[in-house]
C-alpha cells in the first residue's frame, strides 16, 4: 500500500475541482480559456498556490488573470462545499509561465532547424 501526504491527496483533488468551478461556475466575461496547471498545498492545509495558464493574445490573459484572481473567496468557498474538508487553504491564483516559456524555446528550436535546411549560399560571384 502507498502512503500518501494528506496534503497531497488534496492537491489532486484542488486541481479537479478548480479546473471545474473555472470551467461552469465563474460567470466573469474576462475570464477565457483557462488551464490549472498545478496547485501548491502547504502541509497543514491552511494556504494554496494555484497556478494557472490562460491562452490568447497578452491582453487576453492578463484580462483572465485578473478575472481568476478576483474570484479566489468564490471559488475558496464553492472547493468548502464540494470537498467537505475542515479547513479549505487560501488560495493565492498565480500565471504559470510555463506554457509561453515551452512555446518560446519550441520557435527557437524550429527556426535553428530551418535555417538549417536553407542551402548555403553560392560563392558565384567571386
């Protein structure tokens, strides 16, 4: 049998819940396409990082990030109500960077390799 922290079985059970309050529950018109990428439990529960990924343009998702974020006591209050735990940690919503950092370095990687398939250049004038 795996023993597991409790704080990390909650975590998992963070991440599902928040992508699905996220995704039904909030109403916000500034909120879009949103990710949960990870959430970050302390170990005697009482506070969350929960890290986050929104697609668009710049304005787009600094727009869902703030929209997310301003939403934090509803979605604290609606994870109280569907995962019947004591305590329900603060939540602190943070832009994962992840995402745009991995898409940066893959342009970067397919622009090398298609300078790479370009001929050299021709030493015809010389």
């Amino acid at each position: 049998m795996l023993s597991y922290k409790r704080s990390e079985r909650i975590r998992e059970m963070m991440i599902q819940e928040i992508a699905d309050i996220i995704r039904t529950e909030l109403k916000d018109p500034r909120i879009g396409f949103v990710t949960v990428m990870d959430v970050d439990v302390t170990d005697n529960l009482r506070h969350a990082n929960v890290y986050v990924s929104p697609m668009g343009t710049e304005e787009q998702k600094q727009l869902t990030i703030k929209g997310v974020s301003s939403a934090a006591p509803f979605i604290r209050r609606l994870l109280g109500q569907r995962m019947k735990i004591k305590f329900v940690p603060e939540l602190s919503l943070k832009w994962d960077h992840s995402q745009d950092y991995s898409d940066k370095i893959n342009r970067v990687l397919h622009a090398i390799k298609d300078e790479k398939k370009e001929p050299p250049p021709s030493d015809e004038g010389e």
